[in-house]
C-alpha cells in the first residue's frame, strides 16, 4: 500500500467511536470498525464497465454543505 493507509491504520482510526457510536456504546471499537471496514470494501465495485471509471471521494469532495457546520 503506497499512499493508502495500512489496513491497521484504517482499523485504528475508524475505531475511534462517532458520538452516535458513543452513545449507543460498543465493547469493542475495533472489531467493530474491522467488520465495517470489510463489508465497505465488499460493497466496493471494482468490477466496473470497460468505459467506466471508478471514483473514490470523500463527502466533502461530492456534498456541498447547505450550512455551516455546528
């Protein structure tokens, strides 16, 4: 992985809770963050048409915000 982050990397920071996370509590944050992870990579289709290109963004890259963050 060049520039990617390493899947432990990934792991640890996505284990760090959301506050909708926080609140519904979890035993345990990184096997919680693995499982997401893996199923979000599963959704990934990279089996993708010939002509078609495969886009990876982040949400400030495709949502523009209708008001400023809290």
């Amino acid at each position: 992985m060049s520039h990617e982050q390493s899947e432990q990397e990934r792991i640890e920071s996505r284990a760090q809770l959301l506050p909708e996370e926080v609140a519904a509590g979890s035993e345990d944050p990184e096997a919680q963050a693995d499982a997401i992870l893996t199923e979000s990579d599963i959704r990934e289709d990279t089996d993708v048409a010939e002509d078609t290109t495969l886009e990876h963004r982040t949400s400030d890259q495709t949502v523009t915000p209708s008001e400023p963050p809290d």
